[in-house]
C-alpha cells in the first residue's frame, strides 16, 4: 500500500521576498536611531544636524563630557542607585513569588491582586504623590528616596513573574528539603534558588532596566548637579537654556554601554525565564 508522499507548505518566491524585506525593514527601523546617535557624538557640535556622516571625526563631545560636567558624579549616583534597587529588587520578588508559589495564607489572593493593580497606574499620576510622600519623610535629594520608588515599580511585575517560575519547580524539592532537616528559608535558599536563576537573571535585568532609565522620578526628586543621575544629568545638556546636542549623543553612547554588558551577560537566561514564568500563573 503505497503512502501519499508528506507535502510541506513552503512559501512561495514572492512572500519569501516579501518578508525577508518586512525583516530588514523592521531590522532598519530598529537600528538606525542608536546608530545615528553613535554618528553624531563623534561630529563636531555645529554639524549635529548635518545629514552627512562623520566628515570631521573628532573626541572632543567625549572629552567635554567626561572632563567638563558632573558626568562622573552622575554616574556614581546612578550605580549606586541602580545596585541597590537591583539587589533588594531581586531579593524581595523572589522571595514574594516564592512564598505565593509554596504557601497558602489569608490575604494571599488580595495580595497578588494589588501587586497586578499597582502596574495600572501612570507615572504622571503617581509622581505627585510620590513627591509628597517623599518630601515628608525627608527623602528628596537621596538615594534613598529614588531606590523605594524604583522599588515599587519593579517589584510588583518581578514578583509575578517569579511566582510562575517557581511554580514550574517541582515541590517534591521543597519537601526533600523539609526531609533533611531544612526550615522552609534553608530550602529556598539552599535548593530552589539555585534552579531558579534563569528567573534571576530575568528579574535583575528588568529592575536594572527599571531604575538605569527611568527619567520622570529622577528628574522630580533629585535636583541640584551633584544629586543628579544619569537620566537626570542628560538634561542639563539641552533644555531651554542650553542646545549641546553633542555633548548629549555622547553621554547617552556611555550610558547605553552598562546596559549593553548587562544584557550580554543576561541574554542567554532571558529568553528560558520569560518562557518559564509565563507557563503557569
């Protein structure tokens, strides 16, 4: 008995074609905003929005930024800043989806529900009552006062996003654990955390992303040059007062380089701890 010979569907010339350049069009679009702004920190300030490429390559936008303003000091801050929120971030959202994922307590559901609500709101309708609440406890121009905020932005997705990851691991862990010995932080600690670092690394990058790029909360809550962090400082260059387009491509070119080895050093846990903490909710 003969069997019918398997037919595959494939793509004819033209929607191959058609979608390669869907591809390198998206890939352009993509591309060419990061590209143009690597060109023009490399112009000299008069051919900012000269159309040509680098006709007369020069250092000097790098040079004023790194020698001339408070760069450094907006750098620092923005470490600091950024490291702490990443730290605590991680910490707290795991151990939040962990605790929803394993334990069943009252106000559990209520809890998961105002974690999703949080995520509705708009900055422009948090910021004001942020401000106040911020300025009453003394917070404003500290480091303190942005690392909460940014806090309350991260950790609400984060802890989500890990409670499904962790649903993904099977409890016989956690009871071999309680076997052994552990109390239920021991066997987080000791034997769940360290299958969960896709979900890490997942949960570290986007608090980092968070709190490296935010600009509204930075800009509201930090004034004065030697408060300022890196999303902060970027205005000072072009604003009503000044139009240093130069100096602005090249401090966002050294801006983009941390968040480029992070990501680097993320990528390849990224795409596993997406996938694993959206299988279950």
């Amino acid at each position: 008995m003969s069997r019918a010979p398997h037919r595959r569907n494939r793509r004819t010339p033209l929607a191959s074609a058609g979608l390669h350049l869907a591809l390198l069009t998206a890939a352009a679009v993509a591309v060419f905003p990061p590209l143009w702004l690597l060109v023009t920190s490399f112009k000299p300030r008069d051919d900012a929005f000269s159309t040509e490429l680098v006709t007369h390559f020069t250092l000097a936008n790098y040079t004023h930024v790194l020698a001339d303003t408070e760069f450094l000091t907006w750098f620092g801050n923005s470490v600091l800043i950024v490291g702490v929120t990443t730290v605590l971030g991680v910490f707290i959202a795991a151990t939040t989806g962990y605790a929803v994922s394993r334990f069943r307590f009252p106000g559990m559901r209520p809890l998961m529900w105002l974690l999703l609500i949080t995520q509705m709101f708009p900055v422009a309708v948090l910021i004001v009552p942020l401000y106040n609440l911020m300025a009453s406890l003394g917070l404003l121009n500290q480091p303190a006062g942005l690392i909460v905020t940014y806090l309350t932005i991260a950790v609400p997705f984060c802890a989500w996003m890990m409670k499904g990851f962790f649903d993904t691991i099977p409890v016989e862990i956690d009871e071999s654990g309680r076997v052994d010995g552990l109390n239920p932080f021991g066997t987080f600690w000791r034997l769940v955390l360290p299958l969960a670092r896709p979900g890490l690394a997942v949960t570290g990058f986007y608090t980092f992303v968070t709190a490296w790029a935010e600009v509204a909360y930075a800009s509201a809550f930090m004034t004065g040059e030697e408060n300022l962090t890196l999303a902060g400082g970027l205005q000072t260059f072009v604003n009503q007062y000044t139009n240093d387009w130069g100096s602005m491509t090249a401090a966002a070119v050294i801006i983009a380089v941390p968040a480029a080895l992070v990501f680097s050093f993320a990528q390849r846990h990224l795409v596993s701890g997406l996938t694993a903490g959206t299988t279950k909710g």
